[in-house]
C-alpha cells in the first residue's frame, strides 16, 4: 500500500502592497517529522546574490516549530 502526500500553495498577490501572500498545506506522511524550507538567495539574470529572506515577515503556523536562520 502506497501512501501519498501532498503539498497544495495558495497565493494571494496584493500589487497595492508590493506582496504576495503564500500559504502551503502540507498532508500525509511528508507532514510529519521535520519539513526544511528554503528561499533561494540567487536572482535570475544576474551573477549576484539577493537577501531575500529580509523580506520575509509574518511567518505563522498550526503545529510549527519556526527558526528562522538567515546566512
């Protein structure tokens, strides 16, 4: 028997804020234990490196244990 997951993202794009508002619903086995997300830090066309993640704010969660750990 087979068990799967799944992943489903809903995006809300707020132009009038310059934001996107992302939510992931993660079930079935790949909801348990530890989940590791990352944002990349590349820009695409460009040979420089971006600090996304000091864009990132408002991190909320149901049953998540949150670090946040910028390099």
């Amino acid at each position: 028997m087979t068990t799967s997951s799944t992943v489903e993202y809903r995006v809300l794009v707020l132009p009038e804020r310059h934001e996107l508002q992302v939510e992931t619903a993660l079930s079935g086995p790949v909801a348990t234990g530890s989940v590791h997300i990352q944002i990349p830090t590349w820009v695409p066309g460009d040979y420089s490196f971006a600090p996304q993640a000091r864009d990132l704010f408002n991190v909320l969660g149901e049953r998540l244990a949150l670090t946040i750990v910028t390099a």
